[in-house]
C-alpha cells in the first residue's frame, strides 16, 4: 500500500468521521471507485483511532473532569459526581456495540461492504437524521441525560457497524429524538466513540500483529496520525456549524450520494472513476 493511499484515505476519515455521513462508507467506496485496492479492516481501524485522539485533545477538558470524578468517587459506579456520572453513561453506552460487534465478528463482516447497501444506508439513515432534527425539541444537555438515554444511544450505535449507516450521524439522530441540543448530541457521540473504537484498535491491532505483517503495522501507524491531523481540524468546523446552523446540509448530501449510489448499483447510472 503506497504513501498516498494512505494520506488519501486518512484525510478522507478525518473529514468525514465528525460529519453525520458515515466515514466508513465513504472509506469503501474511495476503494471501489479509484484504483486504490481495498484498504481492508485494518487501516478501518487505524484512521478511526486519528479520529479518536482529536476527539480526546479536543474535549481534553471533559475527559479531565471525568478522571476527577473518578478519582473522587474511587471509581464506585456513581451518578452524583457529574464527571463519574458520564464516564458510567459512556461504559454502558457502549456495552450494546461490544455485543453486536462479538456477534457480526462471528459471521464476517464482507457481506456488507457492497455499493449497493450503503447506498440504501447513507440515503436512509440520512433521512431519519432529517426527521429527527426537524420535530425533535432541543433542551436538553448531557448533565441530563440518565441511564435509559445512554442505552437508546449505545444501541443505535450498534446501527453502525453496517457501512453507510455513520456511527456519529446514527447517535446524534437518536440524541436529537431524545431531544439533545445539537451541539450536545454531536460532544456525546464523539465522546461515545472514544471506547468503541479502542477496543476495536486494541483488537485489531493484536490480530495483525499475530500474523507478523510488520508492513500493515508501519501503515496502521502512518493512517493515525495523518487522520489525527485531519480530524482535529474536522471537529472544530463541526462544533463552530453546530453553533448557529442545522444538520441539513448533511441530509441533503446523505440524500444525493445515496441516490447516486444506488442508481449506479442497479445499473441505472454508471459511475467510471
């Protein structure tokens, strides 16, 4: 795999990890619409964990009250430190995506990396992004949010791991239904990435490491910091839009890549990159 390969895809994470348009699917099509080879699950994971270590410079206030709050509450489950309590929304957010990750990992996971079914899921889910924005109220913050919201969260997240569908797009959809404010949905989503992903890195990586490629290892590396690079720019675009705008630049794109898509899957439409 070449340098540029690399560079390209990892801009192209960093991009669009923070944007409700689903990085992974626009990962899968670079691959099948250029002459880059698919990139395979490996550097997948890589250019997320970039994404990762932007997301935690960025909200490095955040994480600090966390590990305050835990330290304070000696690391006992507890929902009255405001720090502790999201550290422990965050653990069983993410516990639904642990499960359905195990599972999908038993069965494969190439069956879903077709241009046909992230067409249906980058246009639907886009959709659903729409309605969620538009009827939703927007009053709430994280301090409230409790148990029940970050379990709705955490499953919608296990959506996810279907290309196309965007981790970040899926929980923010949800939030916005639980009525979060915008900018609110899209910090829970971003920190709710945080243990997914590592894990999933943690794994990854041992996985390679077996089988002794010392190559996709040095790929692994360079896919981190150049979608770190990208990402933390990302991130503030995102929070800055976020201020003052809504999602539906995002469902508007989602809505005409989508339909290109899948034009081009049932041959209506062809597509030469």
């Amino acid at each position: 795999m070449s340098t540029i390969q690399i560079f390209y895809l990892s801009l192209l994470q960093g991009i669009t990890e923070f944007l409700p348009v689903s990085s992974s699917g626009h990962l899968i099509l670079l691959s099948k619409f250029s002459y880059f080879p698919d990139q395979g699950l490996a550097l997948d994971v890589a250019v997320h964990v970039g994404s990762i270590l932007a997301v935690m410079i960025y909200f490095s206030e955040t994480i600090c009250d966390i590990i305050k709050g835990l330290i304070k509450t000696n690391f006992i489950p507890s929902f009255k430190n405001q720090g502790a309590k999201l550290f422990w929304l965050l653990v069983i957010g993410t516990i639904p995506a642990i499960i359905a990750g195990y599972l999908l990992k038993e069965h494969g996971m190439e069956w879903a990396r077709n241009t046909k079914l992230i067409g249906w899921t980058i246009l639907g889910y886009g959709l659903l992004l729409f309605v969620a924005d538009k009827i939703s109220m927007t009053i709430r913050k994280i301090e409230h949010i409790g148990v029940f919201d970050a379990i709705v969260i955490g499953c919608a997240q296990c959506l996810a791991l279907i290309p196309g569908t965007s981790r970040s797009g899926i929980t923010v959809t949800f939030a916005r239904f639980l009525g979060m404010e915008r900018r609110e949905a899209a910090k829970f989503s971003m920190l709710l990435s945080i243990p997914a992903i590592i894990g999933a890195a943690v794994l990854t990586t041992f996985e390679v490491w077996q089988t002794g490629n010392i190559n996709e290892l040095r790929w692994m590396f360079d896919g981190v910091v150049f979608s770190y690079m990208s990402s933390i720019v990302a991130i503030y675009i995102v929070m800055w839009w976020l201020k003052k705008s809504t999602f539906m630049p995002f469902v508007l794109y989602r809505i005409a890549l989508g339909s290109i898509l899948l034009l081009d899957s049932y041959g209506i439409l062809s597509i030469n990159i």
